[in-house]
C-alpha cells in the first residue's frame, strides 16, 4: 500500500483512542475553567495538550476566554521550544509577526486571534431570538483552529476591531451581538469591558496592574501634549 493510501485510510478512521482520550481529557478542563484563569499553574504537558486542543481546532462548541497574555504566552513559548503544538504553528505566528503594523497593532491582532479560537468572534456576529433560536445560518463550524487564513484576514478586520472588542468580555467568554449594546468599560482605564458588576469584580486582582498602568501612560501623554501647547 501506498503512502498516499495510508494517510487517506488514517483521514478515514478519525483520530486515535488516544487523540479521543486527550480530546476528552481537555475538554473536562475547559469546562471547569472556561476563562483559562488557572493555565498558568497546570502541569506543560498538559497546557502543550489544551493549546493543540483549541488552537488545533479539536474543541466543542463552547466559548472560552483566551486572553492576549495568553496568546502571547503562547507565542513565545512557540517560540523557545521550536515544536508546534499544533499543524503550522511556525508558519502561523511568522505571519502573525509580519502582519503587526506596531506593538499596539499586535495587541489587537493577539486579542482577535483569542476570540476566535476561543469562539467568542463568530458569537458576536450570531444573533438569537427571544426563544433562544438562532436568527440565520448556522456557522457550521464546532471549533476554529488558527490558520493563516484568519490571521491574513486582520487587515479587513483591524478597522473595524475596536466596535468587536467593545463587546466581549475581559473576564469571561461571554460576549455581545454587534446589534447589542456594548458591554460596560473599567473606568480606571477605558479599555477593559465587563458583561457584569460581578465579572469586574472577579477580574480586578488581574487587572489592577494594567489598569493604573494605563493611567499612568494617560497622565504621561496628557502632561506632554500641555507642555507642548503652553505659552513661551
């Protein structure tokens, strides 16, 4: 038998018991930590095992909240290690830097690529009716993987990306219609965004440092633009 026919045979059985059994495995660990709060502190090889599951495109149906420091925590553990995780990691995080106009660009490209992995993308632009029901096509997808193809898709995007992340949450994965009101802004640094008081709350401790830094660079730049339009 030919190379050809093994791999179209291995295509027609599905992946492995044990594909099925990490599979499983991830998912259990996406459900009791949806927001991936406790990444940071589970053992590398399963961490290595999440990332090939939802950035491979192996996960359900459900949304997740991949956060920027985690796509770059990715990234950069890419990066060292010199293994993909999962099919065209290299080729993938190589465009991903080519793409980046700024580091502030990048920032926004890192967040686009976490919601749509982790699903929230494609729900911000599915709307339900009262019942429940989903108005339109189904997506037809259970899981993004990441592939070139969404990351050449950010020049479209990056116009528009500040009207998406106005509605999804810097806490958890819930996320809003683009027809829905936007979610509530942190008033300390006008950029993180909370479906709720509770989801504030809860995402404080993480985002305190951020959140003064940001006001810290605010003063900087305001006390500079004065200086420049004061008298002399």
């Amino acid at each position: 038998m030919g190379k050809k026919n093994r791999r179209r045979d291995k295509a027609l059985r599905g992946p492995s018991a044990a594909a099925k059994t990490q599979i499983v495995y991830a998912k259990t660990v996406e459900e009791n930590d949806p927001s991936y709060k406790r990444f940071q502190e589970i053992p590398k090889e399963i961490a290595s095992m999440l990332v090939k599951h939802r950035f491979g495109g192996t996960g359900d149906s459900v949304s997740v909240k991949i956060t920027v420091a985690l796509v770059r925590e990715i990234r950069e553990a890419r990066a060292r290690s010199g293994c993909d995780a999962f099919e065209g990691e290299k080729e993938i995080w190589d465009a991903r830097n080519a793409m980046a106009l700024d580091d502030s660009d990048g920032l926004a490209l890192d967040e686009y690529i976490g919601a749509v992995v982790g699903l929230q993308f494609i729900q911000i632009l599915m709307k339900y009716d009262k019942d429940g029901k989903l108005i339109g096509k189904e997506p037809g997808v259970e899981c993004y993987p990441l592939t070139l193809e969404i990351v050449n898709l950010w020049p479209r995007v990056r116009p528009h990306w500040k009207r998406f992340r106005r509605r999804l949450c810097h806490n958890c994965p819930a996320c809003a219609h683009l027809t829905e009101p936007r979610f509530m802004v942190c008033s300390g640094c006008g950029v993180a965004r909370y479906c709720s008081e509770k989801c504030q709350r809860e995402h404080w401790p993480r985002h305190q440092k951020d959140c003064l830094t940001c006001q810290w660079l605010e003063k900087l730049k305001s006390a500079s633009e004065k200086a420049k339009d004061a008298p002399r």
